[in-house]
C-alpha cells in the first residue's frame, strides 16, 4: 500500500534516459518510459493516453506491456477523453488485489481520478502521475483539421507526430503520414502554442504551479543549459518534480537514467507557475472558424512558425509586463 505523504520540500530532478534510441523516440528525456519501466517490473498497471487512429482522438487506456505502453509515448495537442478508464482502473485493482497502478494524465485529468480513487477507497494502490501542460486543444478544431488534412492528400492518416526531434529537441517537427509521405502540420501546432484553440478554462488552469497534489509531475526540463551546462542533451532532457516520499521514492529507483537534483528555480516555466495567457486574436480566430471553416481560419491565424522554445520565453515576456505594469499602477495611485 502507498502513503501519499507529502515532502517537507518540493525536490527537482532532471533526468535523461541512458538509451539515445528511447530519447529520442520521447517528447523530453525519457521519463515516461523510465516510470512505466518501473511499474511494469513489479508487475504493474499504467494508465496512459494512446491516439486512436480510427476515431482520430485520444483516448486512455490500462496498459500492462511495453508494446501498448510505445503507443502512448510522445506529447499530444489534441483533447484527450477519459471515457470509462475510471472504472476500467478500478476493475484492474479488483482483479490484481496484491498490484498497484500508475496513473499519467493531466493535472485535471488526475485530480478527478485521485478524487474518484479515494471515494473509492483505493487511492492508496495508485501512483499519481501528471505531465506539465499547455492546456488542452479544442477537439473539433483537431477532427475538422484531420478532414482537410486527408481531403488534400487523398488518404488516412496513419501517424502524427506532434513533436518529434530528428531536427534536435529544441526544433522540433509535427507531422503526419499520409499515403507513406510526410506532411508538416506546423499551422495546427502553431494555432496551440498560441493559445488559440484551448478550452476556455485553461486560462483559468488551478494546476499550473509547483506544488500539485500528486506524487510525481514530469515534463520539458527547459533552460537545463542555463544552470547545468554540461547536463543538456540536444537529444531531450526531462524535468521530475517528487511532491510526495513514494514519489521521490520511485525517482530513486529509476536505473534507466541519470539524475541530477536541481532547485526549484532553476526549472522555471510559464506552466509551472501561470496559466496559458488568453491570445487576443482568440475570439477572431472562432469567428472565422465557425463561419468559414478550417480551410480560412488555418491559413490566416496559423503562420507564425512557433515553437515550444519560444512560446515559453513569450509567455515569460508577458508574465513580466503584466507585472511591470502593475506595479507602475500600485506607484501612481500613491501620487
């Protein structure tokens, strides 16, 4: 059984996989399949996301092999639907009453399972897992995109990369495979890092600072270079975030990666602090969306060539005036 006890101090870790291969096929350093690894050898569960093909979306499942877990690895702009993973997790426990499980999410999306566990009275056989996020991304947007996608090129989509490194971890590319070509889908991966297309209450998000209530938080270690030099790998590097003992725990164990300790902050990043910043073109943008389709609206709002680099530093820049200019507010009332 865990006890969900939470450190006196938050502890940071960057961490990278031993294998190239394994980073290289992973959004950041690795650390999802270095968890799940750990899991597994113990006989675990995991609950994680996998793109459905079929319906376009993704969607979570109970995994229990490293075959299923692969389909799961990669970040995903796309809405994700918890649909009945609740129960199934739950049904999982009941049939392996001596296992636990590891679930990944969201911070929302574990929240509500963690919420749902303890009325359950099983919260104590599970590992709570989130990954830092940039919000989640309208699912309409996404299937009316996939339509004109595969309308264009005559064919299924048969993979999407929504962030892959061949260009190295700093320029990454998104892409999908149609017909056995690559398609870049820079314009619908720009339309997220803007903030275009979330939901409303991602604006709002409660679960984007440092402390969570979960055991382990991972992510993109951004800005390893500018405090541990010779950590940084152009291949990817993972930020982990232990808030309980059984998570700092499970991070010690991890024998497929090296691990430095850091400070909090030196892993500084918009999401680890503030919500994603509303983007004043974002009531434009569903106008023209709801009147004239996906085939104006992509063009027209989703040319700038961002990336996660960038849109971090943006967000950073933004935090900053917004602060300068309260600031200036506060002295002027004083005069």
């Amino acid at each position: 059984m865990i006890e969900h006890v939470e450190l006196s101090k938050t502890k940071i870790y960057a961490a990278k996989h031993s294998s190239d291969v394994i980073r290289l096929s992973s959004s950041s350093g690795g650390a999802f399949t270095a968890l799940s690894d750990w899991a597994f050898d113990r006989g675990y569960a995991i609950c994680c996301a996998i793109y459905n093909y079929e319906r376009s979306q993704v969607e979570f499942e109970v995994v229990t092999n490293k075959f299923d877990r692969d389909k799961a690895k990669g970040s995903k702009y796309v809405q994700s639907f918890l649909g009945n993973v609740f129960f199934e997790c739950e049904a999982w426990l009941k049939q392996n009453p001596d296992k636990m499980l590891m679930f990944f999410g969201v911070g929302c999306q574990v929240d509500g399972f963690r919420n749902y566990a303890r009325q359950k009275d099983f919260a104590d056989r599970v590992l709570f897992i989130d990954i830092i996020c940039n919000g989640m991304p309208s699912i309409d947007v996404w299937h009316d995109y996939v339509k004109y996608i595969e309308n264009v090129n005559k064919g299924k989509i048969s993979y999407v990369s929504f962030k892959d490194k061949k260009n190295g971890w700093k320029n990454p590319r998104a892409y999908v495979v149609v017909n056995s070509k690559e398609i870049l889908i820079d314009e619908y991966n720009n339309l997220f890092y803007n903030a275009l297309i979330l939901r409303p209450s991602c604006y709002n998000c409660k679960y984007t600072k440092i402390e969570r209530k979960t055991d382990i938080t991972i992510g993109d270690y951004w800005g390893i270079e500018e405090h541990h030099k010779e950590f940084y790998s152009d291949k990817g590097v993972s930020v982990l975030i232990a808030h309980s003992k059984i998570g700092d725990e499970v991070i010690s164990e991890l024998k497929s990666v090296d691990l430095l300790e850091t400070k909090v902050e030196d892993c500084k990043q918009p999401r680890l602090s503030d919500p994603a910043v509303f983007n004043k073109d974002c009531e434009n943008f569903w106008a023209d969306y709801k009147k004239y389709g996906i085939e104006v609206a992509l063009p027209k709002y989703g040319k700038e060539n961002l990336h996660p680099v960038k849109f971090f530093i943006d967000s950073l820049v933004s935090k900053v005036k917004r602060k300068v200019k309260k600031c200036f507010l506060s002295i002027s009332r004083k005069f």
